[in-house]
C-alpha cells in the first residue's frame, strides 16, 4: 500500500507525545509542593514504620513463580485448543498430546531435579549427595 | 498436514525429539558422555532422514516453513557443523568436570531454531528460529559459568542480541504494515507488483530485518560484540557461534533477498554494499593487531562475511550458489581451527594467544598440521577449499558488475596473508623448546580426531575437484526469483 | 604413451614423490633423498624424450563450471614451454644430485628432499599450464616452496625472517598479478592463454596497457626486478642448492617466462615501462654486488641484474615488434622473447654452476661465506676452482663463452632501439666483469684467512660431477647452432648483429670485459684480506652498501604506515566507543534523567549505541541513494 497517506502517522505520534509529556508537565505544575519532616516517608496509615521495607524473601519464591509462568502460559494453548476442539478434530488432538508430552516431560525434569522440593531439608539433602557424588568422581578421577 | 509434509519435516522432528530426550535422560541419569551420545544419535537420525525429505521437496508447509533442495542442501550443512560441535563439546565439557548434560539440551534447540532458519518461508517462522537459536545461545556462552570472562561474554550477547531482536522485530511490524501479510511471497509479489520503487515502510521493514540478521553475521557496524564473545565464550560454542548460527542467516538472508532486484533497489543495495565493503576493511585491518588467536579469528569472521555478502549481493544464477559454497569451505576451516583451539586448551584457561602456539608443530605435529589446513583454507591458498570459494564468489561478483567490491575484496584479502602466517610461523618455529606456549598435552580422542581429519581431507579434496559438489549445490541452490 | 600423457605424468612424479616423503620418509632422510634425486632422475629421461618427440601440442580438460564461466586444467606445450622444460629438468636433476653430498649429515634432509620435489612438480606445472589462472595457482605453488624452503634452517631468526619476507613480497607482486588476470577475463572474455592470442587477433582493441603491467606486477615479484628485488638476497638464507636451483636458475627466471607466455597482449607502452624497469634493475643490482662481503649474496645481486637483462631484452625486443604497427600474434617468438630466454637457459647453466661451485666452498670451508675470509682456494680444491673460473667468464661475457652470446643478442637489441638503453646495459655488463673479478681474485688466492679456509679440501664426485657437467653447457650453451632442431622456433628469433653492428658490439662487450676485469685486479689485489673499497673509499662503500635504502622504505612502511593504519583504525572505534559515545551520550542520556551509565556496563552500552548510529547511517545511504536516483 504505497499511497496510503501518512498524516495519521503524524497524528498518532503528535498524540502520544503531548499525552506523554502533558501528564508530566501538568502534574508538576498542579501538584502540591512542600518539603515537610515526614514527606520522604512511606505513608502506612498513619501509623509511624516499624521496620525497613525491605524484606528478605526466599529465592524460592522466585524459581516458584518462573515455573508457575511457564506452565501457566504454555497452558493458555490449551484453552485455545478446546474452543476449535471440533475443528481441529483428530490431528489436532495429536497435536496436543505431542505438546502436552513435552510439557509432562519439563515437569519431570523440574521434580527430578528437586526444583520442586519446598523444605530445606529435602533440598538439602539432594544437594549434599550430589556433592559427594561429584567429590567421589573428582577422586575417580585423580586417581589414575 | 499429510505423511508427506510430516516426511518433510523429519530432519526437524528428529533434533526437537532428540532434545526431549535428553532432557528425560537427564532427569534420571545424569551422564555427559551419554547426553552426548544421545544428541549425536539425534543428529545423525536427523541427516539420515535428509534423503526422505529431499525426495518429497519441493514442499511447502503452510504458511511457515519451505522444505526445498535449498533449505536442505543449508540442513545438511548445519547438522553436519553441529555434530561436529557436539563431539568437541564432550571432551570440553569433561575437561572441566561439568557433568551438566543440558548443554546438550540447548544445543540441540539452537540447531532446531538454525534449522527453521534454513527453511523459514515466513517472517513468524523466521523470528522463532532466530529467538530458538539465540536464547539457548545466550546460556551457552556463558556455560562455563566459573569463568568471569564466559559470563562477562554472555551478559554482553545476551544484552546487543536482544537489542538486535528488538530491531528485527519492529522490521517486521513495518512490513506487516506494509504488506498486510508476513509471507516471504507476499514480498515477492509487492516487488513485483511495483517496479519503480517500495513504500519507504517496506524498505525500512527490510533493512531493519537485515539489520537483524547482519547481527549473527556479525558485519560492520553490527560486528563489535564479534571478538569479546569469541573469545569470552568456551571454544566450542565459539565454533557453534562462527559457524552454525552464522550459516543459517545467510541462508535465510538468501531466501528473503532473492525476488529483489538490485538494479531496481539501488538504495538498499549500495547500503547493503557500503557493509560489505566495510566488512572486508575493518575485520581484515582489525585482526592485524590481534595476538589472540580467537581474537583473530573472530575479526576475520567479520571479513569471511564481508566476502560472502559480496555474492548475496551479486545474486543472479550464481550468487546463492557461491554464497553457499563459500559457507561449506568456511564452515570446515573453521570448525577445525576451533575444535584444535578447544583441544589444546588447558583447564584453567584458553590455550587462544598466538604464544601459545609457538613451536606447536615440535610438541603436537598433528595438530599443527590440521590448523595449518585450515589456516591456508582460511587464507584461500590454491589448492584448498578456501581458494575455490574466493574464487567462486569473485567469478558471481564479476559476473554481476561488482568491480568495486571484488577491487576491495581482493586488496583486503591480501592483508590477511599478515595475521595469518603469523600464526603459521609461530607454529613451525622453535624447534626443541617444549615447555613453550601452554597447551594441553592429553591426546585427541578418536571421535574428535575422526571429525577433524575428515573435516581436513574435505578442505583438500574440495580444494582441488570443486566440481561435483559446486555442481550439486548450483543445482540445489537456484532459488525460484 | 601420448605426449599429454607424459606430461600428466611429468606433473605427477615428484607431487608423489613429495607425498610419499611427507607421508612415510619423514624420519628417513636418506630413503627421502634417493627418492627425490630418482624422481629428478626419471623426470629429466621424460621431459628429454617429451621434447625431442617433437611433439607440440595444447590439450585441456574442464576441470570445473561456473555460470558461465569455465576453468580448465591443459598443457600448453609450444617451443618455449620446451625449452623451459629443459631447464627445469636438466638443472634440477644436477642439482638434485649436488645436494646429495651438499646435505649430507643434515638431520633434516628428508624434508629438504620433500621441499625439493614439491617445487619440481610446482615449477613444471607452471611451465605446462595453458591459462592464467592454473598458470596463477602453480607459481603460487612455487612461491609456497620456494618460502618452505628458504625456512629449512628454520632455527636461525634470519632464515625465518627472509622466509616471511620473500613470501610477502610476492604476495604483493601476486597480488598485482591476480588482478591483471581478472582484468584479462574481463577484457576478453578468457583466461586460456591460445584463446586470448586469438582474440586479440580478432579484436585488437580490447588489448590494455594495464593487463600488461598488472601481469607484469607478478613477475617483478618473482623475477627480483626493483622495487620488490628486496627479498631475493636475504633468501640466500636457504641451503645453497636451493638457492641455485630455485633462486639462481628457474623459479626467479618464471617472471621472464611469464612474460614470453604473454607477449600477445603487451603493448608499446607497457614494453617501455618494462624495458626501463629492466634496465634500472640490471644497473642497479650491479652497483649492488660490489659493496657485499657474502659470496652468496654477491651472487643473489649478480642474479637480479642478470634478471633485469633478460626483462629489459623482452621490452626492447617487444617494442621492436611492435614498432610502425606491428603486432604480435599467436606462437609468435619475438626476438625479444626469444634473447630473454636464450640468455635465461645459458643463465639457468653458469649461474646454477656458479652457485653450486659457491656451496662446494662454502661446504669446503666449514660453512664460511665471506669472501675477505676465504683465500687460497685455487690450490685447495682446483676442481672447484676451474668450473667456478669457467662459471665467471661464462657470466661476464668471455668470447666463445655462453654468457658472450646471449648478452650481445640483448645489446644488440638495446642498441636497435633506445642507445640509452644500450649504454646503461653496457655499464651493467661492466659492473658484472668488475663485481665478478672482485669475487673470484678475493676468494680464490693468497693465503687462506680463516680455519674453515685452511682446512678446505675438494668435495666428492656426487658434488663436483654436477659441476663439470654445468661447466661443459656454460661453455657450449651459447652456440645456437648445436641446439637440436625442438628449440628452432626460440632460436631461429634470436637476433644476431650483423656487419658494422657486430663489430661495434662485439668491440664493445669485450673492451667492457677488458675495463671490468682489469680495474677490479688492480684496485682489489687477488687473495685481498679487506675490502679495499671500504678501506679507500668509504662514503661510497657505505653508499652502495645501503642499497638505496629500499629495505628501509618497506620497514619503514610497514612499521609506520600500514601497523599506524590499524592502530588508527581500532582507536577509532575505541575513541568512538568508549570516549565520545561512552561519555557523550551517558552524559547526554544522564541529562535526561534516564540514568543508563555506569563505568561497568559502559562497553556493553557503547556497543549498543554503535549498532543504533551504524543503522541511522545505513538508514540515510537508503534513502539518500534512493531519492537520488
């Protein structure tokens, strides 16, 4: 489409910049302005902070919501798959448990490779025999 | 989708089939040397089916993919780099005790994402394949997570091909916007359709994408990532980077270039040029003041592409086929100088500064002798494959007009006679003197000595009948304008 | 057998031979040298019998097909390809032979051996091809051995240097060489040397100046014309046989060849450029020789300026082809062609005699090579002493000698055409008598003035039957007449001076012999300890000495020119990355509020914005050039 004309182009651009610093400008010129004892603080109700704000979470937590991401967005196929079940009809159904495999297949490795543990102790104790497994070998291995 | 197309598709299910297993593998059975001979079985199944696939190509597999001789002359060239990665990889990873098989895993990906490349017949298969290749990449190169340079060298990749990314993508969004479709034959036909000249969106669309892609090729200005993550990366995806993820985007460079004409495309073209003229300059005077062997490598890399883009440039009935010819010779000499720089390296570094190599000859006279094949093939001395490819790509830019580019080609080669004798007479010189240069003394295992003698024969026995395998690959390689 | 079967087989022998000694002989040195000597063996019975076959003929097969464009492997074998033949042969198989006893003991002998058969099949292959480009691939090849073989005494820096040196400075000359080849394909549409006579038969138009001095390029690297003469005496770094059969006798001779196989497509301007170059060379590498100390330097000088004789005969006699419309069309032998290789074969003989005389001293006196260290010679090894006297007046143009002929062919040549030309080759002949008198009275008389000069005695038989047998051909090699019948074409084109004109050249050349010989007795004093030029007349020994600096200029250029040229390179991209753009645009970007720096991740951000600003740029060559046209 070459002679499609471009103004709109112009006017979206134009439009995204004026809304873009529009807000900027007027929320520092309407915004109240004052530097008071209590201004940089967080506001928690009006109750004074107890604490600092930043805790210290498990790592876990993290590697939890990765896996959680994955899984779920790999699952939203799924819905999609089901809405058009009658269409697809049975390539489509192939083509799923070939998918489904693949994800079964990731969980498998997760489980085995103790992602999945919560406890310390679980994860603890693969850890300590994989160490040894590892130092055994380096000992294999030195040895000749 | 019928048997057939799933035939088509074998090579492909084979190397994603490969990597689910290893995987599986892995979760029970933790073993590097099986994971690689898991994923060597993978590769080599999936050359194997190569011939079924040939038999039913030309096929489409709508809308995405394009099973033709030219994509799969590019398959048997990437697998076959990519078994070859596999076996230096064993040995690598051993050395540094990493009983982590999931380098597999992604090496198998990267080859899948390199091997959707080759075949992509839309922009969606395109960016899959791209983003395939260079995820697993990015872990890869910082595998060897104990080393600060791996990490400092995939934190770097990580960042400039995400940015490239990023480029490629909004490419795509312009030619989408452009075309109102993403398949490589809607191009042709707007080019076709409209012979003085595309909308500025679909030029700005294609030189974004290419943009993109010159970022794998790693070509002037895109190149500044080339010579830290060369040499950052462990040696074997190094050899993985050079080759297999440089391979496949010329060929879908190939593909995506071919319904242009350069005579109606003067703009694209002479900017397209400019890189390519650029490329031979600055990665040949770059890599003369290198004294890392890797370094230097990765400069001349830069050049290697500069030259290839000469007979992408050149198009017409020969460029695709010198373009490709010239990627076989390159992929060969390069897989052997980086699979001997793997060898030779010791644990606690890269064996990878020129001093390293001094008097190599007197210490390990096979291995010496096999870079030096490589190094002459590199150089493009007669009589080795390296010559025939220069020769073929000159002959595709004579035929196509290019006398400025072959004037630049031919000049800046003849600086690459500098750097790398140096590395040959670093090689030969200094006899007696063992205990320079540091270097590992445990022997070549037999797989890997099998790869890289084959890989050094092919060099030679290319280098003086060129002619089948010139003649299979000009009949594979005529793309449909 | 056919007669291209002969020469498959010519080309195959000593690549096997090499092979086989790569291969298997590598710790075997004495196996490798028998091996490689009965190569040179059989390879000289063939090439006799190919040439005296009287069998001419060009034959070549596709080797491969690209486009259109086709390249195929053949042998063009007219007279001049046999006559060259003869040389390669005939030297190389006594010189093969010489190295049996020069290498003996050598622990390395096998891939001296190796090298040796490696260049035969590289230097013959070079004389069959039929087009340029397998033309192109086998003197690339001869370079390669040639840069092998200069490296045998790879543990001395000067051997590994000289090697460097030598295979650059060809590459430069390729270089120019390469080009002009793809110039040609581009101008007639062919490499095949017969196909292009043709073609310029047909359409003289397409003939260029520039394809012939490109071609020509290739040959002032090989053939050690100025500037590119720099690396040949620093090759007298390689063992001596070495230097008499590739650096004396055939492979520097291939410039020459070149340019007889080539002669259809030059052009008045471009002789006249290589008759001058020619020239300047011949005087030039004289001027040269007589300040050196090293006997086999002298001689690499005495080469180049024997070079620039032969280079300036096949200008001047082009030109005279040339001249008033002339033209030269397919296997046509100008007279220029035909004295540049009359005076390369009679060459090929005394100088291979001379340099191999040069390894038997050498080899007599415990590896001295100094001149003002020899002494008393004549005495100690007399066989030596007559060949290599032989060798000399052979070279400075004794009557009746070979050299005596063929240079009065090129004198007579230079005096048809350009009297400057023939005045200043009057004084290069001169410079040869002088330079020569010097080496020979110095080396050869008064006492011995060195350990190695004291002990000296006379080599075996393996090493001096060589001698003799070269001495016999520098003695008869100048009478055309006793050339049989296969080499009439080159011969019958030698321009001989008749009447008034012989008596004036003959008068000349031998009242030059007669200056030369005598001022270099007189001012040197056979069996001289120093060298009376630099005691007497020391500016000009150092003037001499320096060589005109040339050595100099290219150090200088390398050092200085072309290492600064990368060196601003890659600051460039350095003080564009980490200087302006680094801080620039961090503290541009920091302006802005957006906080992207931090001296870490700096590389990394430069990186990116390189790649943004390499697009802009790409970005405006597009539209910029597409607007434009």
């Amino acid at each position: 489409m070459p002679d499609a004309p471009y103004w709109p182009f112009l006017v979206y651009a134009t439009l995204v910049l004026t809304v873009a610093g529009g807000i900027l400008v007027l929320s520092s010129l309407l915004g109240p302005r004052h530097q008071e004892r209590v201004t940089g603080e967080p506001y928690e109700s009006g109750v004074p902070p107890t604490a600092t704000a930043r805790l210290r979470l498990s790592v876990k937590f993290f590697l939890i919501a990765i896996l959680f991401v994955i899984f779920d967005l790999e699952l939203v196929f799924l819905f999609a798959w089901a809405i058009a079940i009658h269409e697809l009809g049975w390539p489509g159904f192939w083509g799923m448990v070939v998918f489904v495999f693949i994800l079964a297949a990731a969980l498998v490795y997760e489980w085995r490779m103790g992602s999945l543990d919560w406890t310390e102790r679980s994860a603890q104790a693969r850890l300590r025999e994989r160490r040894e497994a590892f130092a055994k070998r380096q000992q294999e291995n030195a040895a000749p | 989708m019928t048997a057939a197309d799933f035939q088509a598709l074998l090579p492909f299910m084979c190397v994603a089939a490969a990597a689910v297993i290893v995987m599986l593998v892995i979760s029970f059975y933790r073993n590097q040397t099986l994971s690689a001979i898991l994923t060597l079985a993978g590769l080599l199944v999936a050359l194997a089916s190569l011939p079924i696939a040939w038999s039913h190509a030309p096929r489409a597999i709508p809308p995405l993919l394009r099973v033709d001789s030219f994509a799969l002359v590019h398959l048997a060239l990437l697998l076959v780099g990519t078994v070859a990665v596999t076996v230096f990889s064993q040995r690598y990873l051993e050395k540094y005790r990493m009983e982590r098989g999931e380098f597999y895993i992604l090496l198998l990906l990267s080859a899948l994402g390199a091997l959707i490349l080759a075949a992509a017949d839309h922009f969606v298969a395109f960016f899959l394949g791209l983003e395939l290749l260079s995820v697993s990449l990015y872990v890869m190169v910082g595998y060897i997570f104990v080393k600060e340079k791996a990490l400092e060298a995939a934190v770097k990749y990580l960042f400039l091909a995400g940015l490239t990314s990023a480029l490629l993508l909004f490419g795509l969004a312009l030619i989408y916007a452009a075309l109102g479709s993403m398949e490589f034959s809607a191009l042709a036909a707007a080019v076709a359709g409209a012979p003085d000249g595309l909308s500025p969106f679909l030029v700005a669309g294609m030189l974004l994408v290419f943009a993109g892609a010159a970022f794998k090729l790693s070509v002037v200005p895109f190149h500044l990532w080339t010579p830290d993550i060369y040499q950052g990366a462990p040696a074997p995806v190094t050899a993985f980077l050079a080759t297999v993820s440089k391979g496949c985007v010329v060929a879908v460079l190939l593909r995506f270039f071919a319904p242009l004409d350069p005579a109606s495309q003067t703009g694209l073209f002479s900017a397209l040029a400019a890189v390519a003229g650029a490329s031979m300059i600055v990665g040949n005077l770059l890599a003369l003041l290198q004294d890392n062997l890797k370094r230097i490598l990765a400069y001349s890399s830069i050049a290697h592409f500069g030259y290839i883009l000469v007979a992408f440039l050149a198009g017409g009935e020969n460029g695709p086929a010198a373009a490709t010819f010239y990627l076989v010779t390159y992929f060969a000499a390069t897989l052997i100088a980086f699979g001997v720089i793997g060898y030779l390296s010791p644990t606690d570094q890269e064996a990878d500064t020129v001093a390293d190599y001094r008097g190599l000859f007197w210490r390990r006279p096979g291995s010496a002798a096999l870079l030096s094949i490589a190094i002459f093939s590199l150089l493009g001395l007669p009589l080795t494959a390296g010559f025939m490819g220069k020769f073929f790509l000159v002959a595709a830019g004579a035929a196509a007009g290019l006398w400025p580019l072959l004037i630049i080609l031919t000049v800046s080669a003849t600086l690459g006679i500098f750097y790398y004798l140096r590395i040959i007479i670093a090689m030969y010189s200094g006899e007696g003197r063992k205990s320079e240069g540091r270097t590992a003394d445990a022997p070549f295992a037999p797989t890997s000595a099998t790869v890289l003698v084959l890989l050094a024969v092919l060099l030679i026995v290319i280098g003086i009948a060129p002619e089948p395998l010139l003649a299979f690959i000009q009949a594979a390689t005529t793309l449909a304008p | 057998m056919t007669p291209s079967a002969t020469a498959l087989l010519l080309l195959l022998l000593p690549l096997g031979g090499a092979l086989l000694t790569a291969l298997f002989l590598r710790r075997r040195g004495e196996a490798a040298a028998w091996l490689s000597v009965g190569v040179a063996g059989v390879l000289l019975l063939l090439g006799l019998g190919l040439i005296f076959s009287g069998e001419r003929f060009d034959r070549s097969v596709e080797w491969l097909r690209f486009g259109e464009f086709s390249l195929s492997l053949g042998f063009l074998f007219d007279d001049l390809a046999a006559l060259m033949l003869f040389v390669v042969v005939f030297v190389g198989f006594w010189i093969h032979l010489f190295s049996l006893g020069y290498m003996k003991g050598d622990p390395h002998k096998a891939r001296f051996f190796g090298g040796l058969s490696l260049f035969m099949f590289a230097m013959i292959g070079m004389t069959l091809a039929d087009d340029l480009i397998m033309l192109f691939i086998f003197w690339e090849l001869v370079g390669l051995s040639s840069y092998l073989l200069i490296n045998f005494y790879f543990h001395k820096p000067a051997a590994v240097a000289a090697s460097k040196k030598a295979f650059i400075v060809n590459r430069i000359g390729d270089f120019g060489f390469l080009l002009g080849i793809i110039w040609a394909y581009w101008a007639f549409g062919s490499i095949n040397l017969n196909e292009i006579a043709v073609i310029i038969g047909e359409k003289p138009e397409t003939i260029a100046t520039g394809i012939a001095l490109l071609l020509f390029c290739g040959a002032v690297g090989k053939s050690g014309q100025i500037p590119l003469h720099v690396w040949l005496p620093d090759a007298m770094e390689g063992p001596t046989p070495v230097s008499a059969l590739i650096h004396a006798a055939t492979m520097v001779a291939a410039g020459i060849y070149l340019l007889c196989r080539v002669s259809v497509v030059m052009t008045t301007e471009a002789a006249t450029v290589i008759l001058w170059i020619g020239v300047a060379t011949a005087v030039y590498a004289g001027f040269c020789a007589i300040a050196q100390r090293d006997i086999k330097k002298i001689l690499a000088y005495s080469t180049i300026s024997q070079l620039g004789f032969m280079v300036a005969a096949f200008g001047l006699g082009t030109r005279l082809a040339l001249a008033d419309g002339g033209s030269i069309t397919l296997g046509m032998v100008t007279a220029g062609a035909a004295a540049a290789m009359f005076h390369l074969t009679t060459h090929a003989f005394f100088k291979a005699l001379l340099f191999l005389g040069a390894g038997s001293i050498i080899h007599a006196c415990h590896h001295e090579q100094d001149i003002f260290k020899m002494g008393g010679l004549a005495r100690s090894t007399p066989l030596t002493f007559i060949t290599f006297t032989i060798g000399v007046l052979a070279l400075i143009g004794m009557p009746f000698l070979a050299g005596f002929f063929s240079k009065d062919a090129i004198l007579y040549l230079a005096w048809q055409v350009s009297p400057v030309a023939f005045y200043l080759l009057v004084l290069g002949a001169l410079l040869t008598a002088f330079y020569m008198s010097r080496l020979w009275a110095v080396a050869f008389f008064g006492a011995p003035r060195s350990d190695g000069a004291k002990h000296a005695h006379e080599n075996g038989p393996v090493m001096v039957v060589p001698l003799i047998v070269l001495a016999l051909f520098s003695i008869v090699a100048g009478y055309d007449a006793l050339y049989p019948e296969a080499f009439a074409a080159v011969m019958a084109a030698i321009p001989h001076p008749s009447g008034a004109d012989k008596t004036l050249i003959v008068g000349v050349s031998v009242a030059v012999l007669v200056v030369g010989v005598l001022s270099a007795l007189l001012f040197y004093r056979p069996g001289a300890a120093e060298d009376a030029l630099e005691r007497k007349a020391r500016p000009v020994h150092r003037f001499l000495a320096a060589r005109l600096w040339f050595d100099d200029v290219y150090n200088w250029y390398v050092a200085k020119v072309q290492q600064r040229l990368a060196l601003v390179l890659s600051y460039l991209e350095l003080v564009f990355i980490s200087g302006l753009l680094v801080r620039g645009l961090a503290g541009f970007s920091g302006l802005l509020g957006l906080g992207l720096r931090s001296l870490h991740t700096g590389n990394l951000n430069a990186y990116l914005y390189w790649i943004l600003i390499g697009l802009v740029l790409l970005w405006g060559l597009t539209i910029g050039l597409a607007s434009g046209s």
